[in-house]
C-alpha cells in the first residue's frame, strides 16, 4: 500500500480543505491498514471510541467493494471548513460502476451477492455518504462525518502536527487490528448486554406500572358506580320527599288561607300577623320542593317534553300577564316587554321556555330596586332563537357569576338579606336550558344590571318523549284555598237556594277534610277529586 502525505491549502467551493493522507488498496491486507488509518484519523481529530469505531468501520466497508468489484481504489482522508469542520473520506475506483445505483440505495433493495451491503452499512454509520458512479467510468464514495459541537476547530498548525505524526507511525500488524476489533466487539456486546438488563428492569418497571393502572382503573369503576348509585338514591330521596312534603305543605297553605279569609270569623291582629307568617314560610318551603322536584326529574331524565308550535309574540303576551301583579303599584320597578319582530314560530316545549323566562324574570325583578326589567328575543345563529332578560338591579360581580348557576348558591348582599329564595331558579334554568338543546349565558357588572341570555333551537331537537309527568311550573300552582279566596272576594252575591253545594271528597287527610268541609260551609261549587301521589 503506498500512501501520499502531505498538507496543502486550497479553496473547494468557498470551501478550506485540508488533505490529510492519501492511500491506495492494492492487496487484501491494505483493507485492515486503511481501517487503521482511519481510526488513527479519527482519534487524532479528537472523536471519541464509538465514533472512531464507526468510521473505520464504514472506511473498511467502502474499501472492500472497491477492491471486491473494481480490484482497488484510492483513499483520501481530508478535512474541510474552519467553522464548523466536517472529516471526509472520499474511496474511488475505476472499476465498472453500479449498473443501477437507484435501485442499490433503496430500502426495498435486498442483495443476493452482498452488493450494496456495504453501502448501506456506511450510510447508518456516518452523517452523510455521497456516490457518483457511471458504467464503466468507476464509482466515488464520500463518507461525511461532521464535528461535534463540543469538539475545538483544529487549526493548520495542529492539522500539520497530525500529519506530521501520521508519517512517523509505522502501521501495526494486521493482527493487531482484529485484536482491536474484537475488543471493539466485545465492548459493543458489553454494551448490549446492560442495555439489555436495563430493558428487562424498564419492562418489569413498566409491568408494575401497568398493574398499577389496572387496580386504579378498577379503584375509579367502583367509585364510579358507588356515585352513580348515590346520585341515584339522592335523586330518588329528592323525588320521593318532595311528592311527601307537598301534601301537608298544600294542606298548611290552604288551612292559612281559610283563616286569612275570615272563614272562621275574624282574627286579632296578632293572629293575622303570625298567620300571615305561617303561610309565607309554608309558601317558600312549597317553592323549595316544588323545585327540588324539578331537578330531581331533570337529573333523573323523566322530563315530559311536549313538542308544539308557538309564537314568541303569544308566550310574551302570556308572561306579560303573569309577572305584572308580582310588581307592586307605585313601584320604581317596570317590567318591558319588546314586541318580537321577525321570528319564526318555535317548535319546542313552550311551558319549560316559560317556566326558563318566570324564574329569571321573577329574580330581576326581586333584586332591581329602581329601573326596569326588559324581555326581548331575537334570531340567533344556526337555526336558534336568543331570549334576553336584562335588568338595572345589583348586578353580580365577575367571581359569582359561575356559582349562581349551582345548587342551594345564594349571594351574600343586604338586598338579598330581604328576599328569600332558594337558590336552586338559576340552576333549574340551566338545566331545562340545556334539556331542550340550548344554552344559558349572562353578564352583568356590580351596580349595573345583569343580562341572561336563552339560546334555544327554534325546532327541539329530541324526540318526544312521554315519561313521567313533570310537576305544575311555579306561578301555574293555584291552590284550592286560593281559588276559594279569589271567588269570595269576586263574588257579589251569595249562591241561590238551588245551588247547594256539591262535594265530592276522596281524601284519608283530616286537613284536607275540614278544608272540604269549610268550602262547602261557605255554599262554593267546586268538585274535589284528589289521589295522593
């Protein structure tokens, strides 16, 4: 093997190259001397053993084809670039080229003769490997290893040291080479054999891991189900209080209202007075299961929805009729509502859009002392209708305006100190909201006002379904004994002779007993038929 050494500096492509050796591979045996070579390179040029190993690997490679299919080549060790500085190995050959070079260098390509292997082999191993072959005009491989960024530029100085060093280094025995190779084998065994420990505890690290999962996946199933099962008694617990509260509370309210109405002869004041507060809190707690109910149902899916077409302008004229008494005469609130201009007829639930409307209305108008309350509706997008209830009342500050749509949330203010609720209106809204395929959005600023806003579809977009009924909307509630005070006092002059009062009782309540009794006392015709629930 004859090698040229020497150091010379030109320009390749605004590019500096410095050569560093070039050899030949004439015989079998240059093959082990150019891998010698290039790991002496390789080490001089500051790369570390794995990639000293790698470039004497894919040099021999190279050189081995060269010699296997062309009977020798040339092998040249150059340096280039000052910042950053790559090492190339350029093997040439004059032998008869690659007939198909594309098909060699695809990954499909599978060799019969072991050509290509070593050329893929190269690739894996350095940066970049460049080949130029022609049929018959010889093949060039480039071999591309670039510096690290942790390893210094060499300067000319130190490259021609290197050079210089090179020359006075005798080549080592062949033998010597395999010896080095099989350290480097064994090494590299070494290497996988605690990699592969490594594996073996990653995997049983893993499989813990997994089991680990596996019993939280179960733990989160069972409690789950056990939420599920709470839920589910609480909404029955809910439901079935509810259906039990309401008899007595009915009973309370009509047997208040009797006395209220001087049924029974006239009451002191005082009497009057804590009367009057039975049947307010015997009312509120009747608002409170009412309620409750509502949302019993909703949790529970039982809702009755009762598909039909309506005009925004007739459910207005409706509402309109129901929340005027709830605003006192003289008082500095007024209650708006604009004329709806331009809307499709709904094709929904009328009576949960107007219990939706009741309850916010209902809660503007308690927490507005001055100014107005306005009802509005317009087109939204996609196929919906935006109902809007805005009002100049107290306004709700920006870290309650979650909370208010939750369960039993009540709002800390003077004004609320004065008006009773029971904090589940807003969250009963959101529900039926949502039930019939809408949304319910507001915003408000403290001082201001507040403005809820409804987006429904104006066609419901669920079937109709026939569960269980859901219990009388507020403000549709009239009690018997309320009926009973409203036909007194519209009444001018008592019934005629002919018209005795008829009564049909099926109650086992004696509170519903006695107030039976007092309406037929009193000569009302009304006909009684109740099943408890």
């Amino acid at each position: 093997m004859s090698e040229a050494r020497g150091f010379s500096e030109v320009l390749v492509k605004s590019s500096v190259s410095y050569p560093i050796l070039t050899t030949e591979v004439r015989f079998e045996q240059d093959i082990v001397q150019v891998r010698q070579r290039a790991r002496q390179i390789a080490k001089g040029l500051g790369f570390d053993s794995q990639v000293q190993t790698r470039i004497a690997t894919a040099v021999s490679e190279i050189a081995r084809n060269a010699f296997k299919y062309a009977g020798g080549g040339k092998v040249e060790f150059i340096v280039e670039g000052e910042s950053p500085q790559i090492f190339r190995t350029r093997i040439s050959d004059t032998g008869p080229g690659i007939a198909d070079l594309p098909a060699v260098l695809s990954p499909n390509f599978r060799s019969q003769t072991g050509a290509g292997l070593g050329l893929a082999a190269a690739k894996r191993l350095m940066d970049e490997v460049k080949i130029d072959s022609r049929p018959a005009r010889g093949t060039a491989v480039q071999l591309i290893k670039q510096f690290s960024k942790h390893m210094p530029a060499l300067s000319a100085i130190e490259l021609n040291q290197l050079v210089d060093k090179l020359a006075r280094q005798i080549p080592e025995d062949p033998y010597a080479e395999i010896q080095q190779q099989n350290q480097e084998l064994l090494r590299t065994l070494d290497e996988l054999r605690q990699r592969q420990e490594e594996l073996v505890q990653l995997n049983q690290q893993l499989e813990d891991t997994n089991r680990g999962v596996l019993a939280l996946y179960a733990e989160l199933n069972d409690k789950a189900e056990s939420l599920r099962r709470a839920s589910e008694l609480k909404t029955s617990f809910l439901s079935n209080m509810s259906h039990e509260f309401r008899t007595p509370l009915t009973a309370i309210m009509s047997l208040s209202e009797i006395l209220l109405n001087r049924l029974d002869g006239e009451l002191s004041p005082e009497q009057d007075k804590q009367v009057n507060y039975i049947y307010k809190s015997a009312e509120s707690l009747a608002e409170l299961v009412n309620d409750s109910l509502d949302l019993a149902k909703v949790e529970a899916g039982k809702l009755t929805v009762r598909v039909a077409d309506f005009e925004v302008e007739d459910l207005f004229s409706a509402l309109r009729g129901m929340m005027r008494p709830l605003v006192p005469q003289n008082s500095a609130v007024s209650i708006i509502f604009e004329d709806p201009l331009e809307l499709p007829i709904l094709t929904t639930d009328e009576g949960k859009v107007s219990q939706i409307l009741r309850n916010l209305i209902s809660n503007a108008l308690k927490f507005t002392e001055a100014g107005e309350v306005r009802v509005a509706a317009e087109i939204g997008e996609e196929g919906t209708v935006t109902f809007s209830v805005a009002d100049t009342g107290i306004g709700i500050p920006p870290a309650d305006q979650r909370r208010i749509f939750e369960e039993f949330v009540q709002l800390e203010n003077p004004l609320q100190m004065r008006v009773k609720g029971t904090g589940l209106g807003l969250s009963l809204c959101k529900k039926l909201a949502e039930f019939l395929g809408g949304s319910i959005e507001m915003t408000s600023s403290p001082g201001v006002g507040s403005t809820f806003f409804v987006t429904l579809p104006i066609l419901y977009p669920g079937e109709e379904e026939n569960p269980l009924e859901m219990s009388p909307a507020k403000g549709d509630e009239i009690s018997l004994a309320s009926a009973n005070s409203r036909s007194l006092r519209g009444s001018g002059a008592s019934p005629t002779a002919d018209s005795a009062a008829k009564v049909l009782i099926g109650e086992d309540e004696d509170s519903f007993s006695v107030f039976s009794e007092k309406l037929a006392t009193n000569s009302l015709y009304c006909d009684i038929g109740r099943q408890r629930r």
